[in-house]
C-alpha cells in the first residue's frame, strides 16, 4: 500500500524519479520507490521562490524555465501554465501522495517545498486571480493580447491599436511590492501626437477582449441555433434564377432564328428551281439579320451558361462556409487560444472601438446573408 513509500504508478511528477531501493514485493520481485531527483528539484524550488517571493505569475514563470532551456519532465514541448498550477497544487511537494480523494501521510523523504512556503504559493496564485478579476489586470494571460491583433481601431481617429503590456507595482498589506501586468489597448495617433487623436490614450484589453469575445459567442450562438438545412436554404435563395431565364430566353431566341433561317434557306431553294418566284436577292438580303441574331443568341446562352456555372461553385463555397461555420460555433467556446484566434480572423474584418468601449465589430460573413433580419 502506499503507506510503504511505494510508488503507485502514473506519471511521476516533476522534481521525482522511480529508483529501486532494494525493496521486494510478495512475489519477490523489486519495486520501485519514489525518489527526489535533486536537478528537478532545484527547479520546483526555483518555481515556488518566482511565485511567492518575485512576484512572478505563471505565465513569467513558464517564459523564465522556457528561455533557460529546462525541459519538462517528459520533454513535450515547452512548459504552460497548466503544468505550474498543477504543478504548484501537487501536495506531493509537502510530502503527500495522492490517494484517490484523500492524501496519504507525510513522507519526510518526498519533501522539496517547506509547509509554509507551498501554503503561500497557493495563496499568491490564487489570491492574484482573485484580484486581478476584480482589478482588470492579467499578467496571466499574455496570450489574450494577440487574440484581437491586427483587428482593433481607433473609432476616434481611424488608427490602428496596438496591445501594450505593462507593469504596475503594488504594496501589499505584509508590506511586500508585487508587481502586476496590465494588458491595454493604445491608439497609434495618441501615442506619437497626443492632441492628434481625442480618444483615451489606453484601453483597457480584458474590457475590449471580452465585449468583443461576448460579441462573437451571439454571432456563434445565431448560427448555432439555426438548423443547418435553413442555411443551406439561404444560400441556395441567393440565387433569385436570373441566369435560368436568361439562358431559356436566349435558347428560345436561338431556336426561333434557327427557324427562320431554315425557312429562308427553303424559300431560297424553290426560287432557284422555280417552285416560286420570290426574288433570290430578297433571301440574300435577309440572311444575314437572322444570322446575326443567332449567333447573338448563342452568345447570351454561353454567357447564361457561364454565370450559372459560377453560381454552382458560388453555391458549393457557401455550403463549404456553412459547415465551417457551424463546426466553429460548436468548438469555439473549448477551443484552444490558437483555434479561437484562428476562428475570429475568419470572421471578423475589423473591430472599431470607441472612447466609450462602444464596439462595433464588421464580420467578414454577412448575418443577413444567412438568417435574413437577424443580427
Ligand atoms: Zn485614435
């Protein structure tokens, strides 16, 4: 059981590796024991003192081990957020395993981070969340800067906002400085002629990201709640059938010149053999009106045809849009923060913001296009 020290299996944690001791089990084969390994330990160490005593959040902490080259415990790719939470929320590192729900006993032997300093850690993170909700300020999540990049304008003036990322110091009531990002938007006149722009000089971008992610989620949740077939409707209706009729009137004026030359060409024969004596030059002189209006025919029914052709692919790429659409409203909300980045660059063309945090966001898809009189 686990309260021998015995390594139950599963990933070993990071700080840890699995050692035989020498122990035996009852079928008397060896076993493996939880050990520190003391280069990872060093790390967590390292982790827990940014945290607690630098003032670091996780996003810092994974840029710091990231730039250094630390690898992760199992060399997946670069260290995440994720993995310091979970990381930092692991009792291993007082010593406990995890036994199900409950924690196993102490196991002095297990213990990189002291009681105190872990309680800490988890107060800091957690506490930071809190009040950053509560402050609008997320060093935690740099990556909410380039969700919008390139998209957000000054309604004020027309100029493009940039993201900025700075740094506020703040004293806590221990007395200790901690310093806090704050995520903005800025407007590019402002910032190189303050009196060429009246808007605000910063924005704040948790404020504009999430009205603009609120705004997108309606979008989303419009198409999402239209049955598919009433989409695919709408895009088949685009196409009022002006080229069919084009097409069978050029087809019907073809056939009726068509006609009219044949009947021509008759009556020209029977002159020739004198069946009747209309005069051939009269035939020679009409030819040519009914040949033209043939050949004018043909060409508005290969025009016609041209047109109806490009209203198939036309037709085939908003049927390909719909699904796209559709499987985006589904996924948006768990999507990765790359997937939601890639998906509002296909959907929105800009975003123009106004010194009121008024937002007015241009989609690239037309609602009408797809639901008539919604949104
Ligand atoms: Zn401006």
């Amino acid at each position: 059981m686990i309260e021998d020290g015995q390594y139950r299996g599963g990933l070993v944690p990071y700080g840890y590796r699995l050692e035989q001791l020498g122990r035996m089990n009852k079928k008397n084969k060896p076993v493996l024991d939880l050990v520190i390994d003391q280069d990872e330990a060093a790390i967590v160490r390292e982790i827990f003192h940014l945290l607690v005593n630098k003032g670091y959040g996780t996003v810092r902490v994974t840029k710091y081990l990231n730039d250094k080259g630390i690898k992760t415990k199992r060399n997946k790719g670069p260290w995440r957020g994720t993995a310091i939470r979970a990381l930092i929320d692991n009792p291993i590192y007082i010593g406990h395993m995890h036994m199900g729900e409950t924690l196993s006993p102490k196991f002095e032997n297990l213990q990189i981070i002291d009681d105190d300093l872990f309680a800490r850690c988890q107060e800091v993170v957690k506490g930071r969340a809190t009040f950053l909700k509560k402050d609008m300020t997320v060093p935690e999540r740099t990556d909410t800067g380039s969700l919008l990049s390139g998209l957000l304008y000054c309604k004020e003036c027309g100029a493009k906002l940039y993201y900025s990322h700075g740094t506020s110091k703040r004293k806590m009531t221990d007395g200790t400085i901690r310093v806090y990002g704050r995520e903005s938007y800025r407007c590019y006149t402002k910032l190189n002629h303050p009196n060429g722009c009246a808007g605000p000089s910063s924005y704040s971008a948790e404020l504009i990201n999430d009205a603009v992610l609120k705004e997108i989620r309606r979008f989303l949740t419009v198409i999402r709640d239209i049955p598919q077939e009433n989409l695919l409707e709408k895009a088949r209706e685009k196409h009022d059938g002006v080229n069919e009729v084009a097409y069978r009137q050029a087809e019907q004026d073809y056939f009726e010149a068509h006609k009219q030359i044949t009947a021509l060409e008759e009556q020209a024969i029977k002159a020739l053999t004198g069946e009747n004596s209309l005069d051939i030059s009269i035939v020679n002189s009409m030819m040519p009106k009914y040949r033209e209006k043939m050949e004018q025919a043909q060409r508005r029914m290969e025009d016609a045809k041209a047109k109806m052709e490009q209203e198939k692919e036309q037709s085939k790429e908003a049927r390909r849009e719909i699904g796209e659409l559709v499987s985006w409203a589904e996924a948006f909300d768990d999507a990765e923060p790359e997937t939601r980045r890639m998906i509002i660059a296909r959907l929105v063309e800009r975003i123009d913001i106004g010194a009121d945090y008024s937002i007015s966001i241009r989609f690239r898809i037309s609602m009408k296009q797809y639901t008539g009189d919604v949104a």
